[in-house]
C-alpha cells in the first residue's frame, strides 16, 4: 500500500516521527510552478524558517535556478533549489522528507545536484549551512565538501551560518544511479 505521508489531525507529519520504509521507485524530474503547493507543504515541515510561496515563486521565475525534486509514488519526498551560474553553483535550499530521513535521499539529490550542475558547465559548488546542523554538515563533508568560511547573523534569527565549497575541477559527475537510495535495511536511524 502507498505510503501516506500527509496524514491529518494528529497523525500530521512532523519532525522525529518513525522513518517510513523506502517502498516502490524515486522519480527525479526538475520542479517547476505546478508542483508550488508539494513544495510548500514540504518546506514548512522541513525548515525552522521556511521560504515562503512568493519565495519559491521567485528562484523558479529565474533563469540561473536549476530546481530539482524527488518524487515517490506520486508525493513530492526531496527538492533542491539552486543557482547554476558556471562556473559555480549555489546550492539554496534542500530538503527531504523527515519520514525518509537517512535513506539516503539526500545524497541522492546531491548527486543529482553535482551532475545537472556539471552539465551546465559548474565546477565549483557552494553552500551555506546552518552551524547546528550536524545532519546536513556530515551529509556535505561526505561528497567532499569543506569547511571554508563562516557568516555570523546568516540566518533571521541571528544563528550562523558555516560555508562550505566542493572543487569538481570538471571531474566527470558521478554517474546516473551511483547515489542511489539505500534499500529500506538501512533505514534505521540513531
Ligand atoms: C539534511 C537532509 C537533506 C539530509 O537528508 P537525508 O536523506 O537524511 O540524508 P542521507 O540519508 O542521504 O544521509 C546522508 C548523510 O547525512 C549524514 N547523516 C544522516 N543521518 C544522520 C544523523 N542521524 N546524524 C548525523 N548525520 C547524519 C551522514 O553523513 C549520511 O551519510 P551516510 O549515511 O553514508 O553516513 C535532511 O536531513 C533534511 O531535509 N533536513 C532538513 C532541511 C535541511 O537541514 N536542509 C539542509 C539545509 S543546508
């Protein structure tokens, strides 16, 4: 049966509930203004300050933004936003459901990230992370990211930001399917 992963009342979704079981197949595609209310809906779940419509509305209506999500038995699981303006890419925003936390979606749409990137000629990526954000720093120091910089006041309500930069050098992006989500065996999470 698919997963529901927009249950009402109670039963909401909401950060730290059980991970879900990775069932049935991702579907990457680039996200576009139809798909504004999934990506809404998983931004307020995922984020303490969330873009608002208008936000998104705004990166998608660019033509640096290069806006990619994942999709799984129809419901919007995982998205990026990020400006492609070669040779860097900056990474804006990413998400995954909290549900599917630690599946290895993330790195999933990292990977997706780095490829569609290289294709429009990046070499350079950067980032700005949240200092507490272990989860999302250890995912990035992961693919090779590092640590490069700090800004102080970054976020509104005056917490930090760590940068961070990946030096592809035009290496050949990791191939379709190298990132693959991991099987539901792995789901557990500490
Ligand atoms: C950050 C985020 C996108 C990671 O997504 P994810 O699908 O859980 O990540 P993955 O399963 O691909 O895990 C990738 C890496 O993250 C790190 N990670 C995963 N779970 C972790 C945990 N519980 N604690 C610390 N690091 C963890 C690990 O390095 C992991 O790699 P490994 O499993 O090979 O060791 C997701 O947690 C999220 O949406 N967070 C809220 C939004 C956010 O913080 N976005 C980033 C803004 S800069």
């Amino acid at each position: 049966m698919k997963p529901d992963f927009w249950p009402a009342g109670p039963d909401a979704p909401r950060r730290g509930a059980a991970p879900l079981e990775l069932k049935g197949a991702l579907e990457p595609r680039g996200a576009t203004e139809d798909d504004l209310d999934e990506m809404v809906r998983l931004e307020r779940l995922c984020h303490e300050e969330p873009w608002t419509p208008d936000n998104f509305l705004g990166e998608l209506g660019r033509e640096v933004t290069l806006a990619r999500g994942l999709w799984l038995a129809g419901d919007l699981v995982g998205l990026y936003v990020s400006w492609v303006v070669a040779p860097e890419c900056h990474l804006l925003n990413l998400m995954v459901h909290p549900r599917l936390w630690g599946l290895g979606l993330g790195r999933r749409l990292m990977g997706d990230l780095e490829r569609e990137s290289a294709a429009r000629g990046a070499v350079r990526f950067l980032l700005e992370v949240r200092l507490g954000n272990v989860r999302a720093q250890n995912l990035y120091a992961s693919l090779g990211y590092e640590v490069v910089g700090f800004r102080s006041n970054y976020y509104d309500d005056g917490s930090p930001a760590v940068l961070m930069t990946l030096e592809t050098g035009g290496r050949g992006p990791a191939p379709a399917g190298a990132d693959e989500a991991r099987p539901p065996a792995a789901a557990e999470e500490s």
